[in-house]
C-alpha cells in the first residue's frame, strides 16, 4: 500500500525499538524521497514524488502524535522536489 505508514519508536533507556503502524498517509501516491526532520513535539515530512517518479509534491505535512493523524502545513515548498538536503534555520539568526 503506497500510504501506509511504520512508526519507529526507540526507547534507548530499556534498549529495545518497535515499529508500529501509524495513520496513512494523506497523499494516496505515496513520498518517495520526502524530506523528513523533528519539528515542535513531532515531524515534518517535506515534498517527495509519486513512487513512479512521475510527479513531485511541494507540501509539508506534520504529524500530530495526540490525534494520530497528518496536518498539512499552510507553507510549502518554493518547487516540488524529491530527494534532497533540507536544514532548520533562525531567519533571524541570518541576513537575507
């Protein structure tokens, strides 16, 4: 299934990681190189493309781990892109 999503828990304190299966997700083609970084109390998942590579996807989606579902993001991508290098800046923190 192209949406179907594993969670993987580590809990280092007992030394043992489980996957479990979360909410599908929102988009039925699936992200296939999407970006995907912690954010606030969860994380992000960033663009990606059809798993036929046909399409790409400029969305940003959180995960809400008390809902157990996907939030998409009011910002997006400035392209749609798969398969590429992503950081957290402080626009503050820079001049541009």
């Amino acid at each position: 299934m192209k949406n179907a999503l594993k969670l993987y828990f580590m809990n280092t304190t007992f030394g043992h990681y489980t996957y479990t299966a979360g909410p599908k997700f929102p988009d039925p083609e699936g992200v296939l190189g999407a970006g995907h970084l912690p954010f606030e109390d969860s994380f992000l998942v960033i663009g990606g493309a059809t798993d036929d590579g046909v399409s790409y996807s400029d969305n940003i989606y959180k995960y809400n781990p008390a809902e157990e579902a996907w939030e998409l993001r009011e910002e997006t991508l400035r392209s749609e892109k798969d398969h590429f290098g992503y950081i957290f800046v402080n626009r503050e923190a820079i001049d541009c």
